[in-house]
C-alpha cells in the first residue's frame, strides 16, 4: 500500500520509518521514479551499507542506473573490502557487471582481501557471462596476477573451466605464457593439474611456449613424464608432441630427458610413444653419465629395455670413459635378466671398464652379485677374468680381499685365473686373504694353488 500514496504522504510517513525499511520500500517499489526524490535520497542514506551494494544485492538495475546517473554515488567506493562490482560478480549477476563497467569504474587497482581482481573473480566463480563483459573493457588487465602469483588464465584451467580458458585464450591481450612467482606458466600447470584438455587448447595456441623451463629446467615434456603415472603421461605427452617445435630431447638440471625418466619409470607405453619421435636422440647421457639404455639395465622392467634394444642407432656399449656401459649398470645393480638381454648380443664389450676402472665381472664380484659373475664366467670367450682395474686389480682380489667364501669358489673354478698376479702395490689375492684374517678364503687359494702345481707337475 505504502507505494500507491502520493509522494508528500510517503516523505511524511518516511519520517517514522528506519531507514532501512526506507531502503527496503525503495528496493521492492517498481514506482520508485514518483517518491525517489533528492529528500527521499537524503532520508535513504545509510553509513552501514552503501545504496549502491544495496540496490545491486537487491538485483535492482534501476536503481543502480539511477544512483549513478542522478545521484552520482562513488562507483568505486569500498564496503567489507569490495566495490560493486566486485559484488555483482560474486553474485554471478552478470546484468550489473555489465551496466557498472558501462561507468568506466577505476578498475586497475580492484581487488578483494586474496588480491584477486575483477576477472579473476569471476574466472573462479565459473561466471562465464561477467568474464565475456569483463573482456570487453579495455581497462581491465587481463594478465593481473593475483596475491598467489596466479593470472585467471591459470584459475581458468585449474577449475577446468574449459569455455572461460577458451574465452582467454581467444583474447590478444592474454600473454599466455605469464609465470607465477615459481616460474611456471600454464602450460606447466596443466601439466600439474593432469588436464590433457586443457594442456592440448594451450598447445594449439599460436603464442605459446612449449619448450619453457622453470628455474630447475623442468619443461612441460619433462613434467608429464616426471610428475605423472599411468595413463594420465601417455595422454599428457600425446597432447605435447600435437606441438611441430617441442624439443623431445630437452633435458632438465640433471641432464636427463623425457625419455631417460620414462625409463627409469619403467613406463612401456610412454617409451614407445617417445621412440616414434623421428627426432629422439637415444644415447643422451645424464650429467652422471647414465643413458636412457644404462638406466633400463639397471631397472626390473625387462620390456623396456628389450624396446630399446630393438632401435636401430642405439649405442649398446659406452662412448667415453664418462658413460656407464650398459652391461656395467646391470651387472653393478644385480639384474640378471638385464645381463642376460645383453650377452646375447654379439657386439657387446663384455670387458668395457665403468667410471671406477671395474669391469662388469669386478663390479659384479665387487657388489656380491654371485648369478651375474656366474652368467659371466660362462662366456669363456667374452669375459677376461684376468683383467685389471685401478690398483691393478682382478676380480678375485675383490673376493679375497672382503673374504667371501662362495664368491671366491666360482671363480676358482674359471680354468684361466691366475692367483699369482700382483697389485700395483706387490701384493697377491693370498696377501689380501691373510691380512684381512679370512682363513676359509686363505685356505681356498693355497689349496687351488697346490692343485694347479700339482697339475703342472704331472704335465
């Protein structure tokens, strides 16, 4: 009823009313241009909420419209540490977002209590309507980035608001690459995220940089392989490789590459997925001097390492004295499949000396690895027994020397050892034995060495 009287009645009955009912009165009245006058205004205005929040809480455009045409209410004023518009976006009022951008707002400097300005906000909201506005306003900074160092770009895809990225990604002001405080970009956060969508709506993008490393050298191709398990790397890698410049051999602060940890991995699928990259350079070391094909011997996935065994420019044995050699690694992590894989191949150097001067036989004793020094010793024709490492060494020094019984029994029984050999400083494996108070050792080689003049004798 109170709407229907004339406005002098309404004003005199304004007098009696709080003037939040006042507020309220105004905001239900669809006839508020026959009372919304400048003494109503006065009686109307409150220091707990603003009008303007009021009106815009109250989804009243009119109002709004009115307030800022004929009252000229600050558009820019702050209530709980947000403006209006900050408000129409977080009640997803996209009707209002849009009339107060109309204002011109300043909103360069819009942000609430987390640093989040207006096109965040409504990024994280999942408003799509306000951010369609919001991007049209030439003042907005598309690449703000909030308190966190994250830009909405990066919101968009981690509430896998797929339309609004798209909506960012179609915007020429987005710089797509923007990092946060730690370095990443987008693309590496999708790679964070496993979103292969929104990773493959980035890569197609004509700005993007798919080779970028963060301050540790992690690339997005590194990431996926590093981060990820499963199916989730295969999709991830797939949706990288739709890139013509992605640099598949990149490699990180270790020296590794994508291929070298989907290795270590053990990871099948996405080795083979790497291996069909025409470009894939196989025989990359790391900085420690581990390939991709050292690093296979050493892992228990025997398919991995029997796929790379099949490609044709892989280097089976070491190219330098600072690279493992294959059978190396193998026999010095005990994996006898791995060893196994590997005699079988002709062009193997059974004897090829690792970084510490040991051969795969001294490395396999050294390590007490008895199945390996057995599977050794039966190539007769590719492993020396007697071959020296530093200190002149052979392998039944190692045996004697930490006085292990069985070890030293396998290798008693190679028809070509000789005991008699000597280190660079004159001593014999005996000498080691006796010093090291390994009697049963000690007992073994005196007892060999009475057999083999016996047998000379009898000769």
């Amino acid at each position: 009823m109170l709407p229907e009287l004339p406005t002098e009645l309404l004003l005199g009955v304004c007098d009696f009313l709080r003037r939040t009912d006042i507020l309220a009165l105004c905001l239900v009245c669809q006839r508020f241009n026959s009372f919304f006058t400048d003494v109503l205004f006065r009686h109307i205005v409150c220091d707990e909420v603003p009008l303007l929040f009021r009106a815009v809480e109250g989804q009243r455009l009119d109002i709004v419209a009115l307030l800022l045409d004929e009252y000229h209410v600050d558009i820019d004023c702050l209530y709980a540490g947000k403006t209006a518009l900050l408000l129409a976006i977080g009640l997803r009022y996209p009707q209002a977002v849009d009339l107060i951008l109309q204002y011109r707002p300043d909103v360069r400097y819009y942000c609430d209590f987390g640093g989040r300005g207006p096109l965040s906000l409504a990024v994280i909201g999942g408003n799509a309507a306000s951010v369609e506005r919001i991007l049209q306003s030439q003042e907005i900074d598309v690449n703000d980035r909030c308190s966190d160092g994250l830009s909405a770009l990066v919101y968009a895809l981690k509430h896998r608001e797929y339309y609004v990225l798209q909506l960012l990604l179609a915007d020429s002001r987005v710089d797509v690459n923007i990092t946060d405080y730690l370095g990443w970009t987008p693309l590496q956060a999708a790679v964070l995220e496993e979103d292969h969508i929104a990773a493959q709506m980035l890569v197609r993008h004509a700005g993007i940089d798919i080779n970028h490393q963060t301050p540790h050298r992690d690339a997005p191709l590194l990431l996926s392989v590093k981060r990820l398990n499963g199916q989730q790397s295969v999709l991830m890698v797939d949706s990288l490789l739709l890139h013509s410049e992605l640099d598949v051999n990149i490699s990180d602060s270790n020296g590794q590459t994508a291929l070298w940890h989907a290795v270590n991995r053990g990871h099948y699928d996405l080795v083979k997925l790497l291996l069909r990259q025409s470009d894939l350079r196989l025989n990359d070391p790391d900085r420690y001097g581990v390939t991709p094909l050292a690093r296979a011997a050493e892992r228990p996935v025997l398919s991995v390492l029997e796929l790379l065994l099949e490609q044709r420019h892989l280097c089976i044995n070491s190219q330098s004295t600072h690279i493992l050699p294959p059978l190396w690694s193998a026999c010095r992590a005990g994996n006898s499949p791995a060893v196994k894989a590997l005699l079988r191949l002709r062009s193997v150097q059974a004897n090829q000396r690792g970084p510490t001067g040991t051969t795969p036989l001294q490395v396999a004793v050294h390590s007490n690895h008895l199945s390996i020094v057995s599977l050794l010793l039966r190539q007769r024709n590719m492993v020396d027994i007697n071959a020296r490492g530093r200190q002149q060494w052979t392998a039944i020094f190692f045996a004697a020397s930490n006085g292990r019984v069985t070890m030293t029994e396998t290798l008693l029984k190679h028809p070509e050892i000789n005991l008699n050999l000597i280190d660079d400083q004159g001593r014999t494996p005996l000498w080691w034995a006796e010093h090291g108070q390994h009697s049963r050792v000690v007992n073994l080689l005196r007892k060999h060495g009475r057999l083999r003049r016996r047998k000379r004798r009898l000769a």
